[in-house]
C-alpha cells in the first residue's frame, strides 16, 4: 500500500514538473533593449525545463520594394524571435523569417494570430512554439501559401501548402499540405495538433 502511496505522489510530482507554465505579453510589457525588426504582433513568456523564455511575432507591413524602384512594386516580411533568459539577460535563440519581395500585385505577409501558441503535448517539460502564417503575390481570388511551424527544444518541424479558397460556382482550390522529415518522424500527438491547427485556419476569407 505504502508502495502505491509513494508511486502515486511521485507521478505527480513529475507531472506537474513537466508542466509548461505561459503567458500573453503586452508590446509595452516587453523587456527594454530587446531588439528586432517589425511591428509587434504577439508575445508569449513561457517557462519549462530549459528555463525562463520569450517568443515575439513581428510583420513589416507593405513596404517600399528595395530591389526595384518602381513605386508599383512592394514587399512584406514577418519575423518570429525566441528569447532565453540567461545570466539576467535576454539571449537570442532561434529565428523565423520570411517574406515577399518585388510584389506589383496584391500582398501578404501575415500571422494568424490565434495559431501562436505554446504548448507540451508530449508530456517532456519541453515546450513547443506554434506558428501559423500565411504570404502571397496575388491578384486574384487563389489560394495564398500557408505554412505551420513549431519548434521544441531548438529543433523546427514544418507543415506548407496552401490556404483553402472557395470559388462563388462552388468549387474548391488549395487546402493541400505536405509534412517534413521532423512532422513525419516526431511525436504523432505533433502532427495531430497540426493538422487540427491547419483545418480550423486553411480557409482564406477575401471579405
């Protein structure tokens, strides 16, 4: 009985050691001096066993295109951050960076704010950062590339293909996506939960 007891209280010690603990943080709750390139989109402050972490959302907005003066074409980028906190000080870790260059058409470069999340689906103490964000150089009703990213401990994973776009006759373009060597050979409860992120975003609205 003792035997059980001790079993009990020792697995749930370490259940509650494994738990991931985050929080939402303003652009002015950002710690000072922190540097990066666009506007503040989102912030997460999470800590889990490697220690005390921030992750921040950054978008350029349509900018000037710098490769070809013409004032029709434009870009935009997106930027993801990890900070870790070390020796009282925030360090840089890992980086997300994507964007369209020399677009004459209409643009995109954004989040989906509500698919950045941090989670521990696997139970490790080690949080995964999830990012969902789509871009395109379109000017027409088509889908836009679409892309989920998540990082656990340093290492990416990757999910691409392109937004869901429902035609006016009924018909249905895009939708698709493929895995990476990382999705196809990691956890299965990590592609469960992108594909789950992936439906609940893929369509695209032109509204």
């Amino acid at each position: 009985m003792r035997r059980l007891v001790f079993l009990s209280v020792f697995l749930i010690a370490q259940q509650s050691m494994a738990q991931v603990k985050s929080n939402n943080v303003t652009a002015a709750q950002l710690p000072k001096g922190m540097k990066f390139e666009g506007k503040f989109v989102k912030a997460i402050r999470f800590t889990d066993a490697g220690g005390e972490h921030l992750v921040l959302a950054t978008e350029t907005g349509e900018t000037q295109s710098k490769a070809n003066s013409d004032g029709d074409y434009r870009e935009a980028a997106l930027h993801v951050y990890e900070f870790k906190q070390s020796n009282g000080a925030w360090v840089k870790g890992w980086v997300v960076n994507d964007f369209v260059k020399e677009c004459p058409v209409d643009i995109t470069a954004a989040f989906i704010k509500n698919a950045i999340r941090v989670t521990d689906l696997d139970n490790n103490g080690e949080a995964e950062v999830w990012l969902m964000y789509k871009t395109a150089c379109h000017g027409d009703v088509s889908p836009s590339d679409l892309k989920v990213i998540m990082y656990e401990a340093g290492k990416k994973y990757a999910m691409r293909g392109q937004s869901l776009v429902k035609m006016p006759g009924g018909e249905a373009e895009g939708g698709n996506y493929v895995f990476d060597g990382a999705f196809n050979t990691g956890a299965k409860v990590f592609k469960q939960f992108a594909q789950k992120l992936w439906n609940n975003y893929k369509l695209e609205d032109f509204k």
